[in-house]
C-alpha cells in the first residue's frame, strides 16, 4: 500500500494558489483514476482506489500548511505505512514553473510542510517536487506562494497535472524513472521532425566501352612483314 499526500491549505480562498498544487496533484489522479470520493479522517480529507493493482491512499492534510505532518503521521500508524511508501507532492520554489523532480530524503529547504512531517515522521520519505519558479527575493516569496496562479501558468498547469495522473500507476509501483518519463510526455513531448531525407546515392553505372570509328582499329592485319612488303610491288 502506498500513501500519496497532497500538500496545501484547505479552504477555497486558497484552491487556486500556488502553494496547493499538491492538492491539485491528488485530485487530479483520483478524477481521473476513479478513486472513491474523498472522506475526512486523520484531520484531512482521504480517498483510496487502484493503480494497476496497487492500492492507493490519497490524503489532503486540512490542517494547514504548517501542521500537515500531524495528519500524514496519524493516517501513516493506522495502515502501518513505511516511509518508504509515503509519497509527498508538494510546491516548489527553486525549480521552474511546470519543472518536476523526484527527492528522497533530505531537508525541508524551510517548506513549512516538509517541515512538520520530518518532525512527526523523520526525513526519509519520497518528495515529488513541483516546480512553480521564484518570484526573485525572499520578502516576496509568502504573498507568492499564496497567490493563484496566474492566466498564462494555466497552460503549462494542466500539462503537469495530467503527466502526473498518467504516471501515477508507474509511481505507486516504485518507478520513478517511467514515472517522470509519463509526465515528460505531456510536458515536452518530442517534436515531429522537419528535416529533408538525403537523396540516396545511386551506384555508378557501368560505361560501355567506346566503339573506335577507325578503320585500322576495325581490321587488324594479320600478314606477315615479307608479304606486305611483297604487296606493295604487285
């Protein structure tokens, strides 16, 4: 059984804002997946369902942002859940919008999230990191994180959501790697190519030997010295 946890705060003041693309990650796998509707218990908002035969849990700590580890560590005790099957989607500052990295381990980089589950749980936990980019220096990143996402991320947003929903199946089976490669797919698909194909070399024809016009060339003389010689007195 794997946990997937979707960080953000409840409320919908804040669905649309940067910091619950978490959220978002989670709801997008259980619409698209026909995961049950979600349920509170353990202090969050929890679904479960299949990924190609693997059970699934999906938890939205509604805490807020600061207490998620509280939830996480509550729904982690009761279905016996190892760290290492405990799988966190979270906002993050130092990558690119749309960017996505998988971490396990590690600090919490000051996110305040990853903060209180490493106080409830420790640190070694599976950590998908979403890039939503900086907004260029430190007194601006708190009204950042929590401002929506803007018209022109839209794009970019859903390619991201649906990549993590395609690779959600190869995620909850411990491939990382195909996983990133799914959302890879939806992010930067590979381009048609637009280059011309070489002419292809054509094997050299064989010459027909030349047909000599002279007449020497078309009459060998086959006499002999003494009889030409003869010849030319007759």
């Amino acid at each position: 059984m794997r946990l997937f946890v979707g960080l953000g705060n409840p409320g919908p003041q804040y669905a649309a804002t940067r910091h619950n693309i978490g959220f978002m990650a989670v709801d997008r796998i259980a619409d698209d997946h026909g995961f049950a509707p979600f349920r509170s218990k353990f202090n969050g908002l929890l679904t479960e369902g299949t990924l190609r035969g693997s059970k699934v849990m999906l938890l939205k700590p509604q805490t807020f942002m600061n207490l998620s580890g509280q939830s996480v560590a509550e729904a982690a005790r009761f279905f016996k859940i190892s760290l290492s099957d405990i799988i966190v989607f979270h906002d993050e500052l130092d990558l690119a919008p749309g960017k996505i990295k998988v971490k396990v381990g590690g600090g919490h980089a000051g996110h305040n999230g990853l903060r209180s589950i490493h106080s409830h749980l420790g640190p070694d936990y599976t950590r998908i990191r979403l890039g939503i980019g900086h907004p260029g220096h430190k007194d601006r990143v708190s009204p950042y994180v929590l401002g929506n996402f803007a018209k022109a991320d839209q794009d970019w947003l859903d390619d991201l959501l649906r990549g993590i929903s395609d690779g959600a199946a190869d995620l909850a089976a411990g491939d990382s790697a195909r996983f990133l490669n799914a959302v890879a797919l939806r992010t930067a698909p590979p381009r048609p190519s637009t280059g011309t194909k070489r002419p292809q070399a054509t094997a050299p024809q064989p010459t027909k030997p030349t047909q000599s016009t002279d007449a020497a060339d078309a009459k060998v003389d086959q006499r002999s010295p003494l009889q030409r010689l003869a010849d030319r007195f007759k």
